[in-house]
C-alpha cells in the first residue's frame, strides 16, 4: 500500500480538517448527515459538463484568498460571482469550502449553486467519508479528493462513499507516480496541479507532460496558472478536457468579464 506524501502546508491544512471534522462529526453525526443529504437537490452532472467536443470547458472557481497568495479578492458574493461565471460560459463551478486557510464556506457553496444551473464542485480537503455526506447535504455536485494527501486505502474509501453519495469526484494529482495511483483507484476525472506541493511554485509543464499520459475515457482537467486563451489551446493541445481557473479570475476587476475574454481568445 502506498502511503500519502506531504508538505508542511498540507501538512498543516490536513491536520486543522482532521480536528474539524471530529469535532462537528459529534455534533453532527453520520447517520443525520446522510439523512440531510436524501433531502438536498437532485444532483447536477460535473464530469458530463466537462467534456465538450466543440471546446476546452472551464471550471471557474470562487476562491477569497490562499496560504500561498493571501487575500485574492474577499468582497465579492459567491452568487455574484456564479452568475457572472454562467453568463461567461463556463462549464462548472468550483467553490472553496475551508475557512482557516481560504477563507470559504459550506454557505459559499450553497449560495454559488443556487445562483446558477451549474453544478458544483466543492473545493476542500477531503480525508473522511462524513465529509463526503456533509458535501452531498449541502448541494455539492462534486468533491475533490487530493492524491497526496491520501492513501490508497483512503483514496479508494472516498471514492466509494461518492459513488454511494452519487457525486462525481475531481481526483488531484501533481506527478506520474499519482496519476498512476488515481488511475488505478478508478478514477473518472482526473485534476493535474500544476502547483509544486515543495517549492509552492506554479508551472504549466506539469499538466503539459501528464495530458497525454491520461487515457481518453477518463475526463482530464488542467488546475492552476492557467490565465490565458493561449494557455486553454496548448492545453487542449495535449488531451485536456477542461480546466480550473480560480486565482487569475478572482483577482481581476470583473471575474466574469475576465473568463469571458479568455473564452474568447481560446477559440479557434
């Protein structure tokens, strides 16, 4: 069994999602949970969305700030935000979801959702199945499950309890060695981090050198760097279905105009 390799940050951000999790899991028990889930809106189809024939889809990210960057931009509304993605033609949403670390919210994710007729993806560290009923409770469409922050064991676990959850799930990976380990988990969308985990530094050669190692029935999804049309055509160029687009929007005067012209300069 492969075991999980970590950075200090990450690291860090597991432990505080750890300690989160016990604590609301015994306010908020598993079974109370699910029950919340049966009663959450039916589920919107994320990977499905993501692969368009016609052009690269987009997953347009409501993200306040980073440990990495800081604060990105913190006044502006999630629903403001989504509807501005929808009408700039993005394919899904993405929402970052923790608060010590990103400054999100399980409300942002509501609130994103109910905006628009996207589905979405809750954007967080995932390392419990109790999160993965707490995601489905609050409308996700998706969640994200990090590679490196999990072991096989663990990974294949989650996997399990999204399908029995019916959300789809972004499998993020940084290096061969995770694409392998995703692939062989089973999973159907796979997310290349162009971040170093180490150095913290953002490069498009990772997604570039992985894209073509990704077989065609699996729904490949290029995350971070990402802030032109240019870089959406080389992308498409090596086999990506989609990508994830969250700091460069959020940091621009009008996210939604800024996706809008990135759409614009990625068609052919």
């Amino acid at each position: 069994m492969r075991a999980r390799v970590t950075t200090g940050v990450l690291d860090a951000i597991l432990a505080r999602t750890r300690a989160r999790v016990e604590r609301e899991r015994s306010l908020h028990p598993l079974q109370t949970v699910r029950a919340e889930a049966g009663r959450a809106p039916a589920v919107r189809p994320f990977g499905a969305a993501l692969a368009r024939p016609d052009r690269i889809g987009v997953i347009a990210e409501h993200k306040r700030r980073s440990p990495s960057r800081g604060a990105i931009r913190e006044d502006l509304a999630p629903a403001a935000v989504a509807r501005a993605y929808a009408a700039a033609g993005a394919a899904a949403l993405s929402v970052l979801t923790d608060e010590p670390f990103f400054g999100g919210s399980l409300e942002h994710l509501r609130e994103a959702r109910s905006a628009t007729a996207l589905p979405a993806l809750r954007k967080d560290f995932v390392v419990d199945p109790w999160q993965v009923w707490e995601s489905r409770a609050a409308g996700a469409d998706a969640v994200l499950l990090i590679v490196a922050a999990l072991a096989d064991a663990g990974l294949e676990m989650l996997l399990a309890a999204a399908r029995e959850a019916s959300l789809d799930v972004l499998v993020e990976v940084h290096d061969r060695l995770e694409l392998d380990r995703a692939l062989g988990a089973g999973a159907a969308i796979v997310g290349v981090n162009n971040r170093d985990l180490r150095s913290m530094e953002v490069t498009l050669e990772a997604s570039l050198a992985l894209g073509p190692a990704i077989p065609d029935d699996v729904v490949a999804v290029a995350e971070s760097g990402i802030r032109t049309g240019s870089d959406l055509r080389r992308l498409r160029g090596v086999g990506f279905d989609a990508v994830l687009v969250g700091e460069h929007l959020m940091a621009a005067p009008d996210p939604g105009r800024a996706l809008e012209e990135m759409i614009a300069e990625a068609a052919p």
